[in-house]
C-alpha cells in the first residue's frame, strides 16, 4: 500500500469526512477512464488507499471482528454516497467486503487470524471468485471449478469467470463444486501453483475494476483454509454481504443520484432541465426511502421489484444527464458519457432471471401485470 497520511476513521454516513472522502474519489474517478500505455485501465489504488485510510473497510465487520460494526441502514447510506463518487471504487469494495465477511464469520479461526488485520487496514487485498455458484454459468451441466477431496485438503481445477482484481488478490474466496453436487467455500492464497490470473476483461464499463477469469490447474489448498461445507448449495450459509440482495440496488440508486444532480446543476443555466430533473430526484427519492427501510428490516416490496425500478431509473437518469450536456457529455472524458456506461452493468451484474425478464419487457413495451 502506497504512503498515506495519518487515518481519519469515518465514524457514521453524517460524520463529515465521508463527503471529505467522497469528494476526493469524485476527483479521481475520471482517470479510470483512460487506457494506459500497456493497453489497461488504471487500477485504483490511490482511491483504495484513501478508503482504508478513513476505515471504510472496518465498516463492515462486527467489532468483535475488529470492525466499526455499523447497521445495514448505515452501510447502504455508505455506500450510496461512494457510489455516486466513484462506482469502480465502489465495485471493487462490494467483492472485498464479500470475501472479508465471509473469512469473519466462516468460523475458520487460522484464516480470521491470518487474514482480517491486513485486510481491514488495507495492506492485503482479498477478492471472491463465487459467480458461478450464483448466477454465472450456473446453467452449464458440468461445473466450471471442480473440487476433488485429498489428504490434506482439496484439488480445484477449471476457473472462476468474473473476479474483481483477481491480478492484485493476496487471495481469494472460491466456491467449487464436487460430481455429487456438494459445494465448498475455500480461501485459495493466489501465490499456490496453478492459480493463474488471466488478463482483465476490456469492459464496456468499470474496467478499472480488472475484473477477468482466474484459472485453477490442479491447485491444491490445504484444508486449514475451508470456510464453508462440502454441502450442497454453500452459498445459502449466509456469510456474505450484510446489505445482501440491496447492494446492487444501492450502488444503482448512488449513480442515478449523481446523474440527478447533475442535470439539477445544468438547470441552473437552463431552466427547461428543471421539470425533468425533478421528476427524476422525487423517484429517486422514494426508492431511496424504500431501499432505507428495507435495510432497516421494513421491507415494503420486494428486493427483485426494486432492483427493477432502480435499474430503470439509472438508465433513465444517467441517459437525461447525457441529453442535458448535449454534445460534450458524448466526448471521452466526460462523467456523464461514464455514467451512461456505468448504469449498462446494472444490467448485467448479478441481475436474477425475473429483474432481466422485468427488464425485457419494459425495453420492449410490454406489460408485466
């Protein structure tokens, strides 16, 4: 980790140094745009480095762990307003925090020990490689990563298809699969021979993030690394994420606040930008109640129905700030040609069958009642 100053922990979402932070990744977001000479998106450390200089990965562990042990309504506040900052930073703190949560409260004593101080100071970067138990490739007959029981622990071979940083990992959390079906959620260090992260995917959006397939050939892993099974369906354990099926949701609603913002900022000049700008921020602002009390145990729909509608409204938002910038919102550079980007991942990134269905028909006209 590159030298920092002295930390200034972030205590709660109204503590003044979360908009001392935000600001400052909102600086930096706009050179994550920009390919470098070796043909790659920059990686952001500084702006990694900056978040564990204010503690924001202590947010999401318990005390007990070492963390700050803040609320779900806490952490979605968090993370709306990273979000609207920076959603590559963001991104990549979502699959952090997967994989730190899921170390914490494995059970597994050696990896806490070994692992969770490093990692909530921000000299160690973990990583999760779990899509394909979830909604990646989960429609393929055979398992992309296959685990084989030995001796001293387990054999993984194949890959994992989408891990965020998988070239930076220290580690990474895995989940394979035996023939019988069972699954296991294991720490895999990424120095083990056969781990083998392949070059970063040139995305559409967010290619910061260097997310890209980390291949498995004959990688053994001792079993003193096993946070969870052989059991079928390992990822039903529940040690994710704490926001859960919200997370999604929430970074949507940060960037379609950005975008809202902006065209409010526009309006200023141009006061034809108003109407529309408000009609935006009133739904922005009741999903954002309704993200809130759900986070708070108060759900009021379901977290599929409002995945939809703030999928809906970060195309609609981020689309409107592209109108009002008018030609220079269209020249690389700009945040608003980002953002539309941006809002196109919302599409696909762990987006359950029933929000691409709901998706498919509003594109397409079609009624869903």
């Amino acid at each position: 980790m590159s030298e920092i100053n002295a930390p200034v922990e972030i205590q709660s979402p109204d503590d003044p140094a979360l908009a001392e932070l935000c600001s400052q990744l909102s600086e930096l977001s706009g050179s994550l745009d920009f390919q470098q000479h070796d043909g790659q998106y920059p990686w952001p450390q500084r702006q990694l480095d900056l978040c564990a200089q204010y503690g924001v990965f202590r947010w999401f562990l318990e005390e007990e762990f070492g963390g700050l042990g803040w609320t779900d309504r806490q952490l979605t506040e968090g993370y709306l307003a990273l979000s609207a900052a920076c959603q590559t930073t963001t991104f990549i703190i979502t699959q952090r925090t997967g994989a730190c949560r899921r170390i914490a409260l494995s059970g597994n004593e050696f990896a806490r020990e070994k692992l969770i101080d490093p990692l909530l100071d921000g000299s160690r970067f973990s990583t999760v490689g779990i899509s394909h138990l979830t909604t990646s490739r989960r429609h393929l007959a055979t398992p992309v990563l296959k685990v084989e029981e030995t001796d001293s622990g387990f054999l993984l071979n194949g890959f994992s298809p989408w891990v965020t940083g998988g070239i930076h990992a220290d580690t990474i959390v895995v989940g394979a699969q035996f023939e019988d079906g069972r699954q296991i959620l294991t720490v895999v260090p990424t120095d083990l021979e056969g781990v083998q992260a392949e070059t970063p995917a040139d995305l559409v959006a967010l290619s910061g993030s260097h997310t890209g397939k980390v291949s498995l050939n004959n990688v053994q892993v001792d079993r003193k690394w096993l946070l969870a099974g052989p059991v079928e369906n390992v990822m039903a354990q529940g040690i994710g994420a704490r926001t859960g099926g919200l997370q999604t949701s929430t970074l949507a609603l940060g960037l379609a606040g950005a975008a809202i913002r902006f065209i409010f900022k526009e309006g200023e000049k141009r006061p034809d930008l108003l109407a529309p700008a408000q009609a935006l921020e009133q739904d922005h602002q009741s999903l954002k109640e309704i993200l809130l009390q759900t986070a708070s145990g108060n759900e009021s729909c379901g977290t599929e129905e409002l995945r939809q509608r703030c999928n809906s409204l970060v195309l609609r938002s981020t689309q409107a700030a592209l109108s009002a910038a008018k030609g220079m919102g269209f020249v690389t550079g700009h945040p608003v040609g980002r953002w539309c980007r941006e809002a196109l991942f919302f599409m696909v990134w762990s987006c359950p069958q029933p929000v691409v269905n709901a998706q498919l028909c509003q594109l397409a006209g079609i009624s869903t009642d």
